[in-house]
C-alpha cells in the first residue's frame, strides 16, 4: 500500500507539521477541520511537499529523516544568529 509524507504549514503561524498518510485528500481535511487534537490551534494549513512511497516503514523512515532535516537546519539558524 503507498503512503505519502507530507509537510503542511499553517497560514496564519510560524508552524510546520510532518506525519505520514494513505490518504493525503482525508488527512488534510482532518488537518483544515481542527479533527487533530496535536495542531489544531495552528489551523488552517495550506500543503508545502509530499512524497509518495511504497511501504509505510519508507514512509516513516521518510518523516523521520524529514524531521530530522528541519530540527538540524533550525538549530544552525539559531547558531548563526548567535555568533
């Protein structure tokens, strides 16, 4: 079954969300709909990547990675700024 990992941003926050999806369509909706108790007070979203992979473990190992990416390029931002 393919899944998609996405990064969605909300528009009115300085906020950015990675998870993993079968269903991107429904899951965005849940997203815009405050259905997702863990963001709900960034709502609403708009989409800003995804990617379509085979498996749910390349999904998570995916969103990981990603997650892993955003974390290391803000932690070298706040280092620059404190130089």
């Amino acid at each position: 079954m393919e899944y998609t990992v996405y990064v969605i941003k909300s528009i009115n926050h300085n906020y950015t969300y990675t998870w993993m999806t079968n269903n991107l369509e429904r899951r965005l909706n849940e997203h815009n709909l405050w259905n997702t108790p863990s963001n709900k007070k960034y709502a609403p979203f708009k989409l800003i990547y995804h990617e379509i992979v085979e498996n749910s473990k390349i999904a998570r190992q995916r969103e990981k990675y990603l997650k892993w990416w955003n974390w290391r390029n803000r932690l070298k931002k706040q280092l620059e700024t404190t130089q």
